[in-house]
C-alpha cells in the first residue's frame, strides 16, 4: 500500500515562492515513494462570490488574483498543474482526516498571522489527529509577536509531537511563546537540485540578449535604484521586473519562467526570499535589497544569508561587496548540508508517525 501525505500551504496563483515550494514539497514526497496532494481550504462559491462583489463595492482590497492578466493567470495554472491540488469547503474538512495518513503544513508563511488571519486552525493542522501533524519547516514570517499572537502560536505548536520552522528568529519566537523548541531546517525549495529546478522551467519569456532581473515585492526604494544604476552600467542593460501584482511592463510569468529569468539574468536585484533562494541554486549574480513599506519581515533572508554565507550580497550590510554578486563559493556545499538535514527531518518524522511506510515505498 502506498501511503498518501496531505500537503497544507498558502494557496494561489499571484506568489512565485509559494507555488514553487510546494512543488518542492510534492517532489520531495513523491521521491519516499509516498503520494502527495495539497488541499486549499475555500468559502462555498456562492459565499466567496457575495465576498467579492461586497469588497467591490465598499471599495475595499481585493484579492491579488483580481490585479493579475489573464495570461499571467494561465502561466500559474501550467504550473499547478504539475501537483495534484484539490479544494475543500469546512464542512467537508472532517472528511480529510481519513483520506491521508499524514499532513505537512509548510513551507511558506504558513504561520504568519498576519497573513493567515481567522484560518490559523488550518494551518496549524487542528482538523488532524496530532499524530497525523507534520511542520515541515513553517515559517512565522514577522520578527516579532503582539501577546495575542503569541497565544494563538503557542496553543498552535501544541499540537505537533515535533517542531521544525523555516527561520532562526521564528525558533526564538516559539521558545518565547511556548517554552518549546524547533528545529531550524531549510525551505524546500532549497532540497532540489538546479537540474530538476531547469527541468521545470521554461524560457517563452526570457530574452537572448543580457538584462538585470528584478523582484522587488515592495516599493522600489532608493536602494533598489542605487544598485539598478550600477549593475545595468547606468541603463545600458535592460530591466526585467516582476512583482506578485503585474504591474505594468511586467511580463505574463508563471513559476516555471520565473526560473528561467533567474537562471539566464546577468543580475539579479530582489527583496524577496525565494528569488534569493534561486539565485543561489542556479548561482545567478545577486544583490538583496531590504524591502520597503510593509511589515518588517527580513529575519527570513538573514537566515539564508547566514545560513549560505552569502552576507556579503546584502546591500548595505557590514560585508557588501557588489563586485562578489556572483561568487557562490562554498554555497553547493553548503546547500548539501540544509538538503541532508531537511530529507533526516522528513524521515524522523515519517519512521515515528508512520511505521512501516519504507516497506509501502519499496513495494
């Protein structure tokens, strides 16, 4: 018998970490010999469409799929397709619980408060029986806890047997809040290899000739121009930008030419964790901007700086060397090292929740 693992995450068709992630995480699964399908927990379509229309109409924010094109939109579906992805309403979350063996929260923001709002008992898996519950290196996002938030992660994290989070400083804010401890372990992201990441991508929209690659999540900042300025020899190398909004002049990309405009820039310019994360696989020249406007959320890519020793690509960090945006040395290496410890993890948590399941791969 094969065993099935239920994959809970942030859902989506607008955030290029997060549908890459759980890409990662479904390879990851399928590689044990286990089964793997992701669940996204959604109102009943009459409830979400009343939602819309009153958000409209009030004039509030809309969701981010509604700023996206419909070009853009069928890039993340090409992408999706890949996983095996389902919808459930909460009436029929009770039903899970016997249709998988085990359940993954993670990677991503999955415990950001802030962003998952009223849905925390999702993504803290309480609709599973705790032996069913798996944090696959989940990520708290923020840099610190109001004393609600504190709550709810700590009644939260009581529910796993084992804690793993993606982020040093979301292992303190658990032992801050719960008295608990986790293990720090990398996004999965991370654990593929550059050549299963360039198999899945696709080149329809990168360009022949050089350019700068950006994708800056916030306001384009005064350091984000700074650095444009130098690595595009002031302007003479065009600029790529992407965003998780499609502003204008943003090309229709999915995840899978995501890579591509990564793995093919002469530069790339980001404020964001996972194209730092695929700059380094495919050892693409990086710098990293602070972002700007928006909750302080940098303590995920100190961890991966320090983590591949890469500081010295953080602009206006003690280290910054601009003229070392491409060295990678020592970061395969290091790489390796967040692999073996993630997949060990992985395995702890597969041979103590679920005896047996090497058999059921083997077979």
């Amino acid at each position: 018998m094969v065993h099935k693992i239920g994959i809970v995450t942030l859902p989506g068709r607008f955030n290029y970490g997060n549908r890459l992630q759980n890409y990662a995480t479904t390879k990851l699964v399928e590689s044990l010999g286990l089964k793997a399908e992701s669940f996204d927990l959604v109102r009943p379509k009459f409830v979400a469409r009343g939602a819309l229309i009153a958000k409209r109409i009030l004039g509030l924010p809309l969701p981010p799929e509604d700023a996206i094109g419909r070009k853009r939109l069928a890039a993340f579906d090409r992408f999706n397709s890949k996983m095996r992805l389902r919808t459930v309403t909460r009436s029929k979350v009770a039903s899970l619980k016997g249709c998988c063996d085990l359940f993954i929260t993670g990677s991503d923001q999955v415990w950001n408060l802030n962003i998952v709002g009223r849905k925390d008992w999702w993504y803290f898996l309480e609709f599973a029986d705790r032996a069913q519950r798996i944090a696959l290196s989940p990520s708290i996002g923020l840099d610190a806890l109001d004393p609600e938030q504190a709550s709810v992660v700590a009644k939260g994290v009581s529910g796993f047997g084992r804690l793993s989070v993606r982020e040093t400083r979301g292992a303190e804010l658990i032992k801050e809040c719960s008295g608990r401890d986790a293990a720090v372990i990398c996004d999965p992201t991370l654990v593929l290899s550059p050549e299963e990441w360039r198999a899945v991508a696709d080149d329809r929209l990168t360009p022949a000739e050089p350019y700068v690659f950006t994708y800056l999540l916030g306001e384009v900042g005064e350091s984000a121009v700074r650095v444009l300025d130098e690595v595009t020899d002031h302007c003479k190398l065009p600029v790529i930008p992407l965003s998780d909004r499609q502003r204008s002049k943003e090309p229709d990309a999915g995840p899978a030419e995501f890579i591509s405009l990564i793995d093919h820039a002469a530069h790339v310019v980001t404020d964001s964790f996972h194209a730092a994360v695929f700059s380094s696989i495919l050892q693409t020249p990086l710098t990293i901007v602070r972002r700007e406007g928006g909750a302080n959320m940098f303590s995920r890519l100190e961890t991966l700086a320090q983590t591949l020793d890469i500081e010295h690509k953080i602009y206006g960090s003690p280290c910054f060397n601009l003229s070392y945006a491409g060295d990678y040395e020592g970061v395969p290496e290091s790489i390796e090292r967040e692999r073996q410890k993630f997949m060990g993890y992985l395995e702890g948590c597969l041979d103590a929740q679920l005896p047996g399941w090497r058999d059921g791969a083997r077979a």
